[in-house]
C-alpha cells in the first residue's frame, strides 16, 4: 500500500479529536487503528461510525470484557472464566517503568478526556455493563481473587461497580489509572510520547481486527478497554490474555 507520510506532533486535546470514534469503527469492521495513528497520517472521518454494529458484534463476538483501570480484577475474572494458571508476577507487576511524572500524565489525561466522544464513550459504557455483569456472575470478592491468583495485588481493587465509581480511580490513585468516571473509550499515544514509559497501547490497539472474532465458533475474542487516559499495564500481562484467547494489537514501537 502507498507509505504514510508522518503526521506533525499532535498536542493530546487535537489526539483526542484525531481519533474519536476510532474503537466503534474497527469493532464495525469499517477501519485499521493503525490508519489514526498519529504517527502514520489522518484518520478517514468521512465514515460514520457504526455504533450498532460494534455493540452488537462487543456483546455476542467476545468470550471477555476487561477494564485496564480495574486490571486486577481483569486479571482475575479472565482467569475465573477460563480456568488457568495466575502467574502473579508476570500478570501483575509493571514491566515498563517509565520517567514520565504523574503530574504530566494527569494533565494529558485531563485533555484528552475533555473531548467528547459519543461513539467510543457508548461503547465503552457498553463495555463495562458486560464487565462488572461478568464479575457478579463469576461471584468474584477479594478472597475469591487472591485463591484464584495467589500473590496478586488487590490492595486497590473495587469488587462492586458501586465501589468503583465512589473511588473514581483518578491519578492520584495508583498513579497510573487515569482519571475520572465519564471518560470515553480513546486513549493516547501522546502520553507515552510524553513520557509515560510504563504504558502504550490505546484501546484501540487491543480492539484492532476485533470484528474478526465475530466470526469464532467458540466466542473466544478477548478485548480490553480502558478510559480515556489511564495507562497500560505490562506488555507481558497482555501476553498471558493473549495465551488465553485472542488479543489483537497494532502496536507500532
């Protein structure tokens, strides 16, 4: 295909924008992530996104639902409905400290959450209706989690959607899980390319060719979403999802 000429360095606020309704599309099957990558060119925003079609195709095409800013309870869940080892120490520990200060990545969080997004923020509100539905049917509580995963941390973990929203999981809780309640689905590579090291793949990365799995007999898609700004957990966390069914990504590094 031709080369995609680089685009000039985006502040987050213009990000946000760049890639609004970028997860409903690749879901819908209408796009590639990579396009709205904000290294490699514009994304194509003369095509609406198809927010039924990505809905229906979230809810009936994926075995699981997790929420990188409940990502030990992710972990736990994931483990919960498909009966596996938890290697605690792979699964749970940041494998990419990075220099950037918290202060920075709340303030980029802060911007890109301020652009709304109606086709991302449905779809993840979508996401965590099945999500939290997921841990009250696999009837998960703290003792629970630390017999499925032994050695895992749930120090910070909410074990009731009601929990989790009174505690709003802002940066100033565990530094790295974004921040407020009504954020949308994107999330930005401009953080990393600010200096948040730890963390860089968007949701859109982990949705890339999800519709593919609308088509699997088993419903074995795994997809991970998260608010806009929180970061990403460890590269080999996100490998031990991927053992465990179909994680797709369009990491560029």
């Amino acid at each position: 295909g031709p080369a995609w000429p680089r685009s000039t360095r985006m502040n987050a606020t213009a990000y946000a924008m760049h890639v609004r309704g970028t997860a409903t599309k690749m879901l819908a099957g209408q796009m590639s992530g990579a396009r709205c990558n904000s290294r490699w060119g514009a994304c194509d925003t003369s095509v609406e996104p198809d927010l039924s079609l990505a809905t229906r195709r979230l809810k009936e095409g994926f075995a699981f639902v997790g929420l990188t800013e409940e990502w030990a309870l992710s972990v736990c869940l994931f483990h919960a409905a498909f009966p596996s080892p938890c290697r605690a120490i792979s699964e749970f520990d940041n494998a990419r400290q990075g220099s950037g200060s918290a202060a920075e990545r709340r303030a980029v969080a802060s911007d890109v959450a301020a652009v709304r997004d109606p086709y991302d923020e449905a779809l993840y509100a979508v996401a965590t209706d099945l999500f939290w539905a997921a841990v009250e049917q696999h009837s998960l509580t703290r003792a629970a989690c630390e017999r499925i995963c032994p050695g895992g941390d749930f120090d910070r973990t909410s074990f009731t959607r009601e929990a989790s929203a009174e505690q709003g999981w802002g940066m100033e809780r565990g530094g790295d899980r974004g921040v407020g309640s009504g954020e949308s689905v994107n999330a930005s590579r401009h953080v990393r390319r600010h200096g948040d090291g730890p963390h860089n793949t968007s949701p859109i990365s982990l949705l890339h060719a999800g519709a593919r799995a609308r088509g699997a007999a088993d419903g074995s898609g795994v997809v991970a979403f998260r608010r806009t700004g929180a970061a990403r957990r460890p590269s080999r966390s996100r490998q031990r999802l991927h053992e465990g069914g179909h994680l797709y990504s369009t990491d560029r590094d």
